[in-house]
C-alpha cells in the first residue's frame, strides 16, 4: 500500500531564530508533542489539515494513556462555551449524534463555529468515553459585550459569580500582549518594533482578555484536580492563535497559578504555508529553500525574543490557500480605498460644481427641499442612489450611516431624527471622516463620525440601531456578506436597513482591465438570497431606478459645457457624474480637489466601448430584522456606556 502524503509539516520552533536559516528545518513527530502533559494548540479555525493534525495529537495522548488504569485526556474546546457542556456531555454519552449537536449548538447561538468540521475530533472522544472527556472552554460571549457595554467591572464580577474565572482576576495585560493582539487585527509583524503601535483596539482588548481568563480558569480546575487525586491526567487545548501567541492569554494565566507546569507543556502555533507549489510526501509538507518567509511573524530575528509557540504546524490547504488570497485581495482593495478617498477627503473643503452636484442628486429622487438642507455640502455627494426615499427616518431614532463618506446622507438624516435622535456614520477614510464631523459641528448637526471598517462594527454593541442606510460603500466591501450580517446584528428587533449599490448583472467579461470598484461588485441575483439567509425578511431589490448611464438635464448641461468649452457628452455613468462635480466652472478642470480615479482615465478609456446598462444595475436593498418583542429606546447601560466612550457611536 502507498504511502499516505501529508499536507503539513511540524517544525520546532522553541530557541530558533531567522537569522539562523538552517536551524528552522527540523521538523518534529506528533509523538514527540504527544508526551507532554499539557498541549495548548493554536488553531486558525476550521482548517481540515490543522483540525487532522489535533486529532492525531488527540489519538496518541490517549494511546500513551492507556499504560495507566485510569488517566483521562482532557479536550478543552474554545468552540463550545462552558454554559454548552451540558450538549458536549449529551453527544459524548450516544444520547444526541452530531447532527443534533450541531443544531443544539445553534440554538444557544452564541459562539458561531462550524462545530461539524471537528467530526474527527469529537467522534473519537465519543468512542472512547473512559479515556477522553470533552471540555467547553470559553465564557459565553455574552459577557465580552457586556465588558463592551458595561466595563470590566460589571462583567468581571458577572463572570466571578458564574464561575468562569479565577476569584482574583482582574484582567490583565501586558504591552507585549496588546502588541500582539494589535497585529492579529492589522497584519503587522508583532515583532516589528520599527512600526508605530495603533491605540485604535486597546478598547477591544479586555473582551478578548476575559476569554482567555475563562479558558485558563478552567483548565487550571483540570490540572488541580489531577494533582489533588494524584492523576496522570492530560489537557489538550484548542483554541485561536490569538488567544496563546507568544504566551500571551490563555498560557500565561494557566503558568502563573501552575509554574511547575511550563516545563511540561507544549505548544503549537499554525501558520498556512501559502506556497506556490503543492508537493507533498509521507513525511509531511515540501518546504522550500527559504522557510523564512513561512515563519516571518512566528520566529523572532534574534533567539532570545522567544516565538510564537515551541512547535509550528505548516500546513498546506487549499480552502485556506484561497481564503489567505481572498483576504489580500480584500485587504489591497481596503488599501486602495482608503488612500483614494483619503486624498478626495484632504481636499473636500475646495469648492466644486454645484449645478452639476444639484442635478445629479435629482436625477436620483432627492427632494428639492433635502437638495436645499445639503446646500453647499451637495458638491461632495458620493452616493450612487437616494436610500432617504426608503428609509422613512422618524424623530428620535438612531440611525448608522455605513461608509457616510463625506457627510451628505448623515446630514440629511441628522435633519428626521430631531434633538432626540442621533445619526453615526462610519467610513474606511479617516481624511473624510474627518471632514464631515467638522461639517456637522460647523451646522450643528446632530451627527457623529468615526473611522471603521463596515465588515467589523464590533464596537457598536448589539440591537441599538433603528435604521440604517448606505449608499455607495457596498460596491467597495469585498465581503459583502459580512457587512450585511454585522448590519443584522447592530439593528435593533424591527429594525430597517435599506442600501444602494451598484452591482453587476453577470460576471464581467474576462480579458478586460476593470476598475478595482467593477471588480468587486456584488452579483445582481446573489444579493436577496444572501440577505434572506443572514436572517433578513421583507427583502426587496428595488431596481426602479438601475440604469448606470443616464442624461443628467442634458440641454442645460450642455449650455454650461460650452461655455468652460468642453466637449458635449450626452450620456455617462452616475459615477463618472460624480466624478466631474469637483471640476471648477472656468474650463481649467479640478481647482485642486482630487477625484477617485483622477489621473488615471486613460487607464479606463476602453470601457467606452461597453454598454454600463447591459453589464451593471444601481439597486436598493432592503431589509428588516425581524421582531422579537425587544428595540425602543436605547437602553440605559448602552446610554451609560456611550457616556464613557465605551460605543463607537459616541
């Protein structure tokens, strides 16, 4: 029989340094790792080779176990909450199978991982019940929205009295710990110490503190145990990479109650590793020449800075080979945006075409008596639609604008809501975030803005928004689905959310130079199904008014054109509309304020050839979360938290 290929490898990390090449090439067996008493497994989620890999570590502690008549391995799982080991137990004693944990697993609802692609995993500690014991490893995330809403305080105290904790945490951290933590979420190299640190997460940071409290509190319960009733007992831990990198989280909690222990633990961090070629043998993955690059952010330059974990599982997948190209591609397009509406925002103050700014904001159903309310803001419209005519905004509601831009739907929204209300728009553009809420302090607008990417609203907490627009920013979300289900999860019971974007009716013919917009523009008939499935209902696509190519008031228009001696053009995008409303009136072209694709036209000349109508439709999607007998007002500790400066709408 042939030899069965691997698509990993196992490389000892502990004591190994860049800057010496050849020392990171030994890999290690799974029986080396499988000896210790306490394994802590580093995961990125999901991944079928990583999810292999735990389970033979799994296999062999048992099959070491075996020599003592009694010792137990413990399976600490950060998927399950601890309030779910009620189901584990259930599941592991043949009363449910894995189907009916999946679905009692999605009834709780509140940890959101794909439970069945650990089958191996838990099938294993099904079969063998004296042997292997299944162990929920986190506190609900109930009480890390809590600490979002409430403070440390609050939940700690929340969290002490249910158990989940050490009766003296406090939620510490160090430095070194945030700096990790601030490189999961931006992609710096957490040992890069050339780069400025960003303080943007340090709010975040307690949330994800109290859920490496609850692991370690748990696992720390496992070992006393063990040691009180003189048990050979093993823990095998499975959680995020974040949560045990470089010993910060959950490790460092579990060493400082049980110091001794350090010397008989294991750890292993998993890094995909993204190479081009996919050889493989019956030993394990084919590193290439240069295994440096892999292990860049794993491995420190110099020995004694300490890695990541003391093992590094490489693996080579292909879901997470497509996920990590998808992720550049969404982080490059994320780039792209940013800079180029940074430089519209840096020059939004200038003055544009206000004629032209008035007819397009017609064209697309605005009301004269909005048009009039915007006045000179109405040249730095940047919308593709009119989401106010589906909105239906009342007095006193709060409403969350989702890439406001520079300000214009904010402000006509802050205009519904009266004193009582509150509108907050988020964009990815700190230069236009900045330049509408000075517009709105300069009007007196009750309206706020704050940076952030509409894929991750995570410090607007929970069911406190009543309505929310958008307009534009969805052609520019590479994950259009989990903006639409961070939009679900911030609306309140009965909540509305209505946004215009662009989309494309089929895909793009290939062989074509596309604007990076066209490239990541939703298809026309995957977005009400999308929606519905996020948990929407009353979906609509309203296509009333779709055409991409459109006169704008072409007589008047033209008189105007002649005048600044340019040259007539009867028909153009909304967008390409737009584009031109920063030109000056005297013929010169921009007078110093910068469009999105300036400079860059001859790049796109040749999509004139094409029919915009054919190939793309301007959309409203709308939709409503369904009631649950909860909304109303905001709720008083959401009040007290924006007091505090705890919600991002503040």
């Amino acid at each position: 029989m042939a030899a069965t290929t691997r698509s990993w490898s196992i490389l000892k990390t502990a004591g190994r340094a860049l800057s010496d090449p050849a020392s990171l090439f030994q890999t290690v067996d799974v029986s080396e790792i499988g000896k210790s008493r306490l394994i802590i497994f580093g995961e990125i989620h999901s991944v079928p080779s990583i999810i292999k890999v735990q389970a033979e570590i799994q296999r062999t502690m048992v099959q070491q176990l075996r020599m003592s008549s009694s010792a137990k391995l413990h399976v600490v799982m950060e998927h399950f909450s601890q309030d779910m080991q009620n189901i584990l137990d259930e599941y592991c004693k043949g009363d449910i199978n894995l189907q009916e944990l999946d679905r009692a697993y999605k009834e709780v609802g509140t940890e959101g991982h794909d439970v069945t692609a650990y089958k191996e995993v838990l099938e294993f500690a099904r079969e063998n019940p004296s042997r292997c014991v299944l162990h929920g490893g986190f506190i609900p995330r109930t009480y890390a929205r809590t600490l979002m809403r409430e403070g440390v305080d609050v939940a700690l105290e929340a969290a002490k009295t249910g158990d989940y904790v050490a009766a003296d945490e406090d939620c510490w951290s160090t430095d070194d710990h945030y700096r990790y933590f601030e490189s999961l979420l931006t992609g710096r190299d957490p040992q890069d110490l050339t780069r400025p640190l960003s303080d943007q997460f340090r709010k975040m940071l307690p949330a994800q503190v109290l859920k490496d409290a609850s692991m370690a509190h748990r696992v720390n319960e496992l070992i006393a145990d063990a040691d009180s009733s003189a048990s050979e007992d093993r823990v095998l831990v499975l959680c995020g990479n974040g949560h045990m990198g470089f010993g910060h989280g959950v490790p460092e909690r579990i060493f400082k109650r049980h110091p001794a222990l350090q010397s008989q633990t294991a750890s292993v961090y998993s890094r995909p590793a993204l190479l081009e070629s996919d050889e493989q043998s019956n030993t394990g993955l084919l590193l290439p020449d240069d295994v440096s690059e892999v292990l860049t952010g794993v491995v420190p330059s110099a020995p004694e800075s300490g890695a990541a974990a003391d093992f590094c599982l490489v693996f080579q997948d292909k879901a997470a080979m497509d996920k990590a190209k998808a992720e550049a591609e969404a982080a490059r397009v994320k780039r792209e945006t940013r800079a180029s509406y940074n430089g519209v925002g840096s020059t939004a103050h200038l003055e544009g075409d206000i004629k032209k700014a008035e007819r397009i904001m017609t064209l697309l159903g605005y009301k004269q008596e909005e048009i009039e309310f915007v006045g000179s803001d109405a040249y730095n419209y940047q919308g593709v639609g009119h989401p106010h005519r589906h909105a239906n905004i009342q007095e006193g509601e709060v409403v969350l604008d989702l890439g406001s831009g520079l300000g214009v739907d904010s402000l006509i929204a802050s205009s519904r809501v009266g004193k009582t209300g509150r509108v907050v728009g988020v964009d990815i553009s700190e230069e236009e975030v900045r330049h509408a809420s000075k517009r709105a302090e300069e009007r007196g607008a009750n309206a706020r803005f704050a940076q952030a990417d509409v894929e991750d609203l995570s410090p607007i907490p929970n069911e406190c928004i009543d309505v929310i627009i958008s307009n534009g920013a969805f052609c520019l979300v590479p994950d259009k689905k989990q903006a639409f289900r961070e939009a679900f999860r911030v609306l309140k019971p009965g909540g509305r959310m209505v946004v215009c974007t662009s989309t494309i009716k089929d895909d793009l013919p290939a062989g074509v130079k596309w604007p990076v917009c066209m490239q990541v523009f939703a298809k026309l008939a995957d977005l009400e199904p999308m929606v519905r499935e996020i948990g929407f209902e009353a979906v609509e696509i309203d296509m009333s008014d779709s055409l991409m190519a459109q006169e704008v008031d072409v007589e008047q228009e033209e008189e105007e054109e002649e005048e600044r001696g340019e040259e007539k053009d009867r028909l153009s995008t909304i967008e390409e509309r737009l584009e031109k409303m920063g030109e000056a009136e005297d013929g010169k072209g921009a007078r110093g304020r910068k469009r999105v694709h300036g400079g860059g036209g001859e790049d796109f000349k040749h999509l004139g050839n094409f029919d915009m109508n054919e190939l793309c439709a301007r959309v409203v999607v709308i939709g409503k979360k369904p009631e649950k007998g909860g909304g109303g007002a905001i709720p008083d500790d959401v009040k007290e938290a924006m007091a505090r400066g705890g919600c991002l709408y503040v």
